[in-house]
C-alpha cells in the first residue's frame, strides 16, 4: 500500500508529465485527453476539448469513469475499449490503437464522429502503463463525400447490432474466423494452429452458427468490422 508520502511523489510525477503535452496541446489540430490507468478517469484534457464538452477540468476529474458514459457513445466503447485495455497489456511504448468513437458535444444534440488514436504515456516504478494519452480529430463530413459517410453509418449499425453475438466468440473462434476470411483451408488452420482439421471444420461450422452467417462474406463482415483483418 502506499504511503502518503509515495502518492505525493507520484502525484508530482504525473503533473510533471502532464505538463510536458499542455505546453503544446492547444496548438495541435486535436483534442488531448491524458486518463489514468488506474482509475480510469481523466487527468487532463487540452482546453479545446473541454470547451466542446462544456466542462472544467476539474469537474471532469470528479466525474472520474462517469465522464465515458456522459459523452460517448457506449454502445461503440463496447468495441473499442477492449482494444485498448489489450494494447496496455502488450505494454509497447510503439503500439497505437486507433478507432471511431461518437461524442456528445454541449452545444449539439447529435454526436460528433471522432477518429481517435491511443497509446502509453508514462509507466510507473515497476513499468506498468500508468496513463495513456489520445489524440482524437473530429471528422467533418459535410467536407467528406457521401459514400465515406454512409459507409462509417453502416458499419458504425453493424458493430451495434452484432457486438453481443461477436462477444460470445472464444479466443479460438476469433483465430478460426479471422484466418477463414484469410482464405485459409481447413487444412491451413490446422497447421496454423495445431489443431486437426476435423477439429477447424467444427469451429467453422460453430461459427456459422454463433454469427448467423451463412458464407464467408458474412463472416467476412465480422472480421472487418471488430477489427480482425
């Protein structure tokens, strides 16, 4: 546990961090948003972002893990925060995890579309990732053409519809889905993964079942859409 006075050194040592990206975040083309590890919660954010919001940042600090679901949209978080807490677990200072998010701006009443990168930060005394920091750039799509958009819509349902047959998946199924839209043979995937090729037909054939999908370019759409290929 730690003491008082470890916190205060720590504490000190995040606000020190802190203060390397601040000096710079406002004249970036994006929103930085630096979140503690631990409590999942922000420890800053640069004032362009809080101005959106319509919140100080020390009343996003109280919101603590509250402030994901008063300004985004969780039914997508549901995809994309796994991606990151996987990404914090390799612990690779080089690894980014980028994805769209909708959030909730205080002066308008439909979400604004964001492409958002993510990575490490700072670790602390035994390099665990501490806080991470993301870099999210809104997307105008009165400038983007019309396909572009519609097709984020599309895929943005798609991930809504289907994230709780998705989630049902095993660490397994997911390797076997991913390498059959590889086009891989039941034959590859045994050799891939050391299994006998009786044993990948009946994955392939769970999957069809799991996913409701009755041809590879079904399956396909999974593959793509959570991030697979």
């Amino acid at each position: 546990m730690q003491s008082i006075t470890d916190s205060a050194v720590l504490a000190d040592q995040i606000n020190a961090k802190i203060a390397e990206i601040s000096i710079i975040a406002d004249e970036l083309p994006a929103v930085v948003i630096i979140h503690n590890n631990l409590t999942f919660s922000v420890e800053y954010m640069s004032d362009r972002g809080l101005k959106l919001l319509g919140i100080s940042l020390e009343e996003l600090r109280a919101l603590g893990p509250a402030y994901h679901e008063r300004f985004f949209n969780m039914e997508e978080a549901k995809v994309y925060v796994p991606k990151i807490f996987n990404a914090l677990e390799r612990n690779d200072s080089q690894e980014w995890v980028t994805f769209f998010q909708q959030v909730k701006h205080v002066d308008k009443p439909d979400w604004t579309w964001y492409c958002t990168g993510t990575k490490i930060f700072m670790r602390d005394e035994n390099e665990k990732p501490l806080l991470s920091i993301s870099l999210a750039l809104p997307l105008d799509i009165t400038h983007h053409n019309t396909s572009i958009v519609e097709r984020l819509q599309k895929e943005n349902d798609f991930l809504r519809e289907n994230f709780h047959k998705y989630s049902r998946l095993t660490g397994r199924e997911r390797d076997i889905l991913k390498l059959t839209c590889l086009g891989k043979s039941s034959q590859e995937i045994s050799d891939c993964l050391f299994i006998s090729p009786t044993t990948a037909d009946t994955h392939r054939r769970n999957l069809k079942k799991k996913l409701g999908a009755n041809s590879i370019y079904e399956l396909s759409q999974f593959a793509l859409a959570f991030g697979l290929i």
